[in-house]
C-alpha cells in the first residue's frame, strides 16, 4: 500500500482482512472499501477485469455476503442474545433477482460493487455492534 499523503508517499503493508489501514510513517488513515471482501482476485479483475467475468464475481459475492454477514449475526446473537440485532439482508433477495435479467440487461460490474457497497453497509454494523 501507498500512502497518499503527499508529505508521506511511503509504502507499508496493509492486511486486506482490515477496515482501515494506518500509515506507520505519518498515521494517515485509508479505509479498506472492499472490506471483508478484497481479495487478490477482486483487485486482479478491478485492475484488468474482462466484463464476462463480472457476472459470476456478482453470484459469488450475494453467497460471500450471506455467509459473512450470517456468521457475524451469529455472534451477535451469542453476545448480545436473541432479539438484539436482526440485519437487514433483503438486498440480497434483490440481488437474486437481478440474476434472472438476460447479460445485455446488466452491467454487471456496477451491480457487483453496489452489492458490494450494500453488504459491506451490513457488515460494519455488525462489526461495530461486535466491536471490532
């Protein structure tokens, strides 16, 4: 990772599996936008992504999203007890249905990072009920 501080602009290692990132040399602080969801695969297709991979990258990523966001509410509920936290996951129902439209009807890529943004929006608020 570089640092985009203009007095900075030093390299360090960043952790994909962390929200934030903190420059050790000047402290800046860069939020992870594809937290708990970047991988090297997303930021390869992100970087050279062929359009007619996007739609298998979108199922993946509702079966990714129901699964991080489930076993985090599992945890919740093992915390803070039934009833405490209920997430909405209707959004991936929606996804599920943008499925069904024929591939000259979707861009794709915009609807992965929308169901990005949307499970991402979840998973903070379980993160922080969590807190972590």
């Amino acid at each position: 990772m570089k640092c985009g501080n203009q007095d900075c602009g030093k390299e360090f290692r960043a952790d994909t599996a962390d929200p934030v990132w903190k420059c050790p040399h000047c402290g800046r602080e860069i939020e992870n936008r594809y937290y708990p969801f970047l991988t090297a695969k997303l930021m390869q297709a992100k970087i050279n992504g062929d359009e007619k991979t996007w739609r298998e990258r979108y199922e993946s990523l509702i079966e990714e999203s129901r699964l991080k966001i489930l076993e985090r509410y599992e945890r919740i509920v093992e915390k803070k007890g039934e009833g405490y936290y209920v997430p909405d996951m209707s959004f991936l129902e929606e996804a599920e249905e943008i499925l069904d439209k024929d591939d000259d009807e979707v861009n794709w890529k915009e609807e992965h990072d929308a169901l990005l943004r949307k499970a991402r929006k979840v998973v903070l608020e379980e993160d922080e009920i969590l807190g972590e």
